[in-house]
C-alpha cells in the first residue's frame, strides 16, 4: 500500500531537478476541465440517480413496499 | 440487530472516493507539469501599475503597452505591482497571473502561434482598469 501512496509523490517531486518541458497550457488546462467535468458529472449522476431511485423504490405506494416492525405492530 | 448485507453502500462509497482522489491528484499533477518551467525560458519583468504594462527582457530592453516575443520560444514572466493588485492576462494562451505589491509572482509560457493578442487586468483597480491594455506580437523566427 506504501509503495503505490510514496511511489508517485516520490515522482512528483523528482519533476523538480529536470527542466520543464515545453507544453501548450491552453490544451493541458482545458484537457483537466473536460477530465474534470466528465468525473464532476459521473458522481453527480450517480449520487442523484440513487437518491432518485430511493425515493421511488421505498415510497409507501410502492407495491413492493413492506411495512416496517412498527407499523405492523401499530405503535412507534 | 441489523443483519442485511451492506457491500452496495460500501461500493457506492469506495467508487465516489475512488473518484474524488483521482481529481484531487490530476489536478495536482497538472499544475505541476504547468508549473515546471523549461531551463531555456527567457526571462520578463512585468510590472503593472495604473493603469498600464511594463515589460523589460532579459536584455534591458524595455516595452511599454506592448511586448514583442518568438514563436515557439519558452518565457517566464516575473510580475509585480507598483501600487495596488493587478491581474496579467493573455487571454489566447491562458496565462493569468495576480501582480502583487512587495510580491513576484511568476508564470511562463510558449507562444506556438504568431500574431497579435491582447494583454488585459483582470483585476479591479481603479477608474481606468477597464483600458489596462497591453498587446502581445508574436513574431515568426523564420519569416
């Protein structure tokens, strides 16, 4: 587990004693944001996807809804 | 007692870490790899004052409102304030940098098209921040 935790920083910081490289930051920048956004929208989807799908599965209305413990016995 | 199976919420709970340490480290990696500026960068002192741009090359050459550079050359600018906060900009090629009185902030880039392109503050700084204009000309070595 520590090697692939130290592995990449012990890299990252390695960047420091080369020169740079020549880069076109507009296409690094905007290739993160579109990273970004699609990862942004993954976890937007499926966090709302299962609120949504809570929501409708487990509403009282639901024919395969079961009464809880409490409800059966009538007192809560 | 709770005796139902719970993997699913621990799925659902390791996939969303999962990606929010991926962001977290690309992000990262990305400024790295931006911030790391090539050895053969030249470079420019940029100095932001109301309301104009200063620019002096590594030669002594100086340039106000406007800077001339090479294609495909690497630069690094230095940028500072005279008075108050000031923010460098060439909108083309995604450079911004706040100018900070008592402070270098530094950015580099290469220019991989030739041209001309606008310089602005993108920080408020006073009645005339709006005309706090410089233009870059990027010149072609081989023309």
């Amino acid at each position: 587990m520590l090697i692939f935790v130290i592995s990449p920083i012990n890299f990252s910081f390695a960047l420091d004693d080369d020169p740079g490289k020549y880069l076109n930051r507009k296409a690094e920048i905007w290739n993160l944001f579109y990273r970004m956004m699609t990862v942004a929208f993954v976890i937007g989807s499926v966090v709302s996807g299962t609120l949504i799908w809570l929501v409708w599965r487990f509403r009282e209305s639901n024919h395969k809804a079961k009464k809880t413990r409490y409800e059966e016995q009538g007192k809560w | 007692m709770n005796t139902h199976s719970n993997w699913p919420e621990w799925i659902y709970v390791g996939v969303v870490v999962a990606l929010l340490i991926y962001v977290g480290a690309e992000a990262w990696n990305i400024e790295r790899i931006i911030e790391h500026i090539p050895s053969d960068a030249e470079i420019i002192q940029v100095t932001g004052q109301q309301w104009f741009w200063t620019f002096e090359h590594e030669d002594g050459t100086k340039e106000i409102g406007e800077l001339h550079l090479k294609k495909d050359h690497a630069y690094k600018f230095e940028v500072v304030s005279k008075d108050v906060i000031h923010s460098f900009n060439i909108h083309d090629y995604v450079v911004l940098v706040d100018a900070v009185p008592g402070r270098v902030n530094t950015v580099w880039f290469s220019p991989d098209e030739s041209g001309e392109f606008d310089i602005q503050c993108r920080e408020y700084c006073g009645l005339i921040h709006y005309n706090m204009r410089a233009k870059l000309y990027v010149d072609d070595d081989k023309s």
